[in-house]
C-alpha cells in the first residue's frame, strides 16, 4: 500500500507539473501573438503617418504658393503699382482666411491606442511629440486667431465699405479706398500675417519631412 500511495503520489505530482507547463507553454505563445500583433499594429499605424505627413506636406506646400500670391498682390498695391484688373478683385488678396485642416488624425489614434510607448527608438517617440503637439499646434492657433481677426474687422469692413457686382470691384472704387488709412493698414495687416503664416508652413514642412525619414527608417529597420 505503501508503494502504492508513493507511486500514485508521484503520478500525481508529475501530472501536476505537466499541466504547469503545458499552462506556461500556452501563456508563452499568446504573449508572443500579442506582442507579434502589437507590432504588426504599430507597423500599420507608422505607416499611416507616413502618408499623413506626406498629405500635410503637399497641403502646406499649396498654401505657400497660395498665400505668396496674395502677398505678391498686396506689395503691387501698397506700392502704387496695381493693374486695374487687381483692383476689380482686390478682396481676394486680403479678405480670404487661413484653411482650417486636421493634421494629426493618424497621430491622435496612435496616442489613444497607446502606441507611442511600443515604439523602442525614445529619440523618434520625442520627435513626433514635438511636431504633432507643438509645431502643428502652433499653426493650428495661429489659425485660429486669424479666424477671429478677419470676423471682426475685415469682413464689417467689407460689407460696409466695398460694393460687389458680378463678384468684381469697381477699379474706382477700389482706387478710393486706398486714400483712406483704415483700409491701408488692414491690407499692411494681412501682408504681414500672410508671411508669419508662409514662415510656420515652411517651417512645419521642413519639420515633417524630417520627421517623414525618421519614422521611414525606423519602420525599415524593424522590418
């Protein structure tokens, strides 16, 4: 009986240690197709910012081109140099305001998946934090502020001071107002919110393309 018991015991003390490892074994595999899918995520997601950054690159890029035209428009008319055909659309180089755009979609769903702490590289983490919450927010509010400015002082001054027809401006109209200093200074104004505005878009594009090689070579690595 004695041997029995001591067999049995030993039986039971093996199996119990089979069914621990056999445990361990499955515990192993699915960390290891969680950490694989982690990573597959985490592949995806970079490469989605990637192409966003892309998408923000060429759209800050048209606005470059964009504004440096109104820009080139105000200097022909505060310097006296403004053809009649300026003068008859002379609301279009100042009255428009900035685009509003979300730049950090990809971004923002990175951060709520708590993807961010998944990435090895801390020099890269720090670099993509300090372009989606700092350069991009600072155009974002600049935006914004802009926004407001117009709102309030630009567009009252439109509908009081400049007659419409046709979508066009009467030359002579158009010839008077620049006689009144009000007009002169929100032109000024606007000249010079429109190069702060070209000076954080040739800034941010420089930035997410740096940024853009970055992630790039991290993916290419990893892969």
């Amino acid at each position: 009986m004695e041997n029995k018991t001591g067999k049995y015991f030993k039986y039971a003390i093996g199996e119990i240690f089979l069914v621990i490892i056999g445990i361990l074994i499955a515990l192993q595999i699915n960390i290891w197709n969680e950490n694989r899918k982690n990573k597959l995520d985490l592949n995806n997601s970079l490469h989605a910012m990637v192409n966003e950054l892309s998408d923000n690159i060429q759209y800050m890029s048209i606005e470059k081109d964009n504004f440096q035209f109104r820009i080139d428009g105000l200097k022909r008319i505060l310097n006296d140099s403004v053809s009649e055909e300026d003068l008859k659309i002379i609301p279009n180089f100042f009255a428009l305001d900035f685009k509003s755009k979300s730049f950090s979609k990809v971004f923002e769903l990175i951060k709520g998946n708590k993807q961010l702490q998944l990435i090895e590289d801390k020099d890269l983490i720090k670099k993509i934090n300090q372009f989606y919450e700092y350069a991009l927010r600072d155009m974002e509010v600049y935006t914004k502020w802009h926004a407001g400015f117009v709102s309030d002082n630009i567009d009252p001054y439109i509908l009081e001071n400049i007659p419409i027809e046709n979508d066009l401006v009467n030359p002579n109209v158009a010839k008077a107002l620049l006689t009144q200093v009000k007009f002169k200074n929100i032109l000024s104004y606007q000249k010079i919110f429109y190069q702060d505005y070209i000076d954080l878009n040739t800034n941010n594009i420089n930035e997410a393309e740096l940024l853009k090689r970055a992630v790039d070579l991290y993916i290419k690595d990893k892969n």
